[in-house]
C-alpha cells in the first residue's frame, strides 16, 4: 500500500503569523510533513498558525490525531491555531472531537488571518 500523498507549504503572513495550505490526505503517515511545515512556519517563533484545509482531499482519526500532536505542541510554545477551509463534514469532526474549543475555526483564509492578527 502507497503511503497517502499530502503537502504542506508555507506561508509567512507578518512577522507573527503563518499559513499551512494542506493538500492530500491527512493521515497518520503524515507526521513528518507536519513537522516539517511547523518548523518552515517558524516553529516556536510563531504566534499564530493558520491550517488551511482547502485542499484536504482525506482525513481519517490518525490524521486527527496528527493535528492534536501539533496542537499540544503549539500549546507548549503558547500558540494559537486556527483552522479553515474545512466542508460541513470535517467541521463536524472537530465539533465531535471538541478540536473546535481548542483550534479556532473560520469559514474562510480571510477571516482566520484578520482573526490571528486580532
């Protein structure tokens, strides 16, 4: 079996703020490209991260998993993430998972960078 295909590329909004455009599948067998996207958006330096789902073809509960292990690590370094780009079913996800209490969720890039700034 082929492992599952996603990116994550990077974008720097400000001095404080980062976009992860996430396209693919979102599954456990994604850790290291996570990982890798936290350290391009800045790491510990980064205040805010912005995980935009529009290109998310596929997320199982590994892939949710994957995104708790991020926020906990956000959460040590006393960050906030937001999320958006997610349809009706994975916002139902993060509302049955309680993700939504942790991880800000916005209907558009738009409206979760103008929220990171605030």
């Amino acid at each position: 079996m082929d492992a599952p295909v996603v990116t994550m590329d990077v974008r720097k909004v400000g001095d404080r703020t980062a976009v992860v455009d996430i396209r693919g599948e979102v599954t456990s067998a994604c850790e290291a490209v996570l990982m890798s996207a936290y350290d391009a958006a800045g790491g510990s330096a980064a205040r805010r991260l912005v995980l935009n789902f529009a290109g998310l073809g596929y997320m199982n509960s590994g892939g949710i998993g994957m995104i708790v292990t991020l926020l906990v690590r956000a959460n040590r370094q006393h960050q906030k993430l937001a999320a958006c780009g997610l349809d009706e079913h994975y916002r139902q996800i993060f509302e049955l998972t309680r993700l939504d209490e942790a991880i800000t969720i916005y209907d558009d890039e738009s409206a979760a960078i103008a929220g990171a700034s605030g």
